[in-house]
C-alpha cells in the first residue's frame, strides 16, 4: 500500500498575502490542491493523509469539502515542529508488510508523475528514498562571518520532496527521535539517518521544477508557468 502525507502544518507568510502560502489560490484553486490532484491521480497512490495546523482546520476542510479529492482520508493535525508534523503522518497508518509512506511538502505544487514512478520503483528495493538535484552554486563554509572552506560541490546534492520510505523504517526512525529532547533534524530522510545510520538511503533524480515556494518571487514563478500551460491570464 502507498500513502502520502502531504505536510501543510506551517504557518509562514514570507510568500506575501495573510495566510500561510498552501492557501494563496491561483487559477481558482489553492497551492495545495495542485500536489492533491497529482497524488489523485496517480494509480499506484492508495491513500492520502494532510496535515494541517490546527488555526488552518477550517480552510482545509472548505478544500475537502469540494469532494474531487477521493483518495484523501484523513485531516490530520500538525503540531509545534515540523518532525511532529510528520509523526502524525506515521503513526496514523496502519503497518503493513508492503506499506510504503511518501512525505510531501505542501508548497512544492511541481511535484510530477514522473517523480513519484521513481521513487516508487527504487522503494522496491531501499528502505529509504529521496529526490535529489545537483547543486549549481559554489558552496561555501562561513564562521564567524569569514569564509573557510569551499567544499567540492560535486559531492553534495539538493534534496527535495516527496521522501519515499517503507513505513515499519520511517515508524521506528521516528519512535527514537521523538524521545530525543536534543533533536535537531530539518527533513524526514535526516531522521533516518541520524537515528538508524546503518539504514541505507537511496536517492532518485528529481526534479528542476520541483521547488519549494517560500518567496513572493517563487509566487510569480508558480503563476508565470501556469500562464504559459494554459495560456490564461491569471490575477495577481
């Protein structure tokens, strides 16, 4: 069984607008909606989950309540962090021994198809996926406003979402970092390899167009690309 658990728990605004940025609609639908509607459609998806902070419940349910979203089973609530976020994610599927979860950021509206045929064949054979991109700029190691280093950037990767795993892996990883009070861990894959080291982690190509939108530029960007596929005009 594969299920997704589309994170939507923030509550940033540095997008622009009064609402966090999964909510902004653009072409009469919000930037969530655009990551359901892929997950809809793709047939090898059995199950999605959403994770919401509890001030959003309202807006996710008036998005639910459309009902064009069959797949979508269950609203859950996010908490403080992103990790508890996840955890609600996890410990709200029920284990299987083929149960694979994906994890999915809600303000990556690009994510494809394609992407999700990737990850879902080299689950297959790892306990742990992600999408990655090679990484463009130089990279540089500051400290104390001095630059130190600058590392060879053909070793590194840009990771991107959504993060494939077998669910029993994922379940574990997580029962061992929530009992941690030091934990510091920016993304699902990082739980993995903080807590269960000896777990190997594939990678899969992912995506240039699969961004995170964070700015009011990547606002533009989203609705530029979507003038040129449907040649509307959108409001700004």
């Amino acid at each position: 069984m594969n299920t997704v658990a589309i994170l939507a728990g923030g509550t940033g605004v540095r997008a622009g607008g009064n609402i966090p940025k999964q909510f902004i609609e653009i072409d009469g639908k919000a930037i969530i909606e655009y990551s359901l509607q892929v997950f809809e459609n793709h047939p090898s998806i059995d199950e999605i989950l959403v994770v919401v902070h509890p001030d959003y419940e309202e807006e996710m349910r008036k998005i639910w309540q459309k009902g064009i979203y069959h797949k979508w089973k269950q609203t859950l609530m996010g908490g403080k962090e992103r990790f508890h976020s996840s955890w609600a994610a996890i410990s709200a599927c029920e284990m299987g021994e083929d149960s694979h979860l994906l994890i999915h950021d809600a303000a990556r509206p690009f994510v494809s198809s394609e992407l999700i045929d990737r990850l879902l064949e080299k689950i297959q054979s790892y306990s742990a996926v992600l999408p990655v991109i090679p990484v463009t700029d130089t990279l540089v190691q500051v400290q104390d406003d001095l630059i130190k280093s600058a590392p060879n950037r053909s070793f590194f990767r840009q990771v991107q979402t959504p993060q494939a795993f077998q669910l029993s892996i994922i379940k574990k990883a997580f029962q061992m970092a929530i009992d941690d009070v030091n934990i510091c861990v920016t993304d699902d894959c990082s739980v993995v390899l903080n807590y269960l080291p000896d777990v190997p982690i594939a990678m899969v190509e992912g995506d240039k167009i699969n961004i995170k939108l964070t700015y009011s530029t990547d606002m533009e960007l989203f609705k530029n690309f979507f003038l040129e596929k449907n040649k509307n005009v959108l409001p700004i």
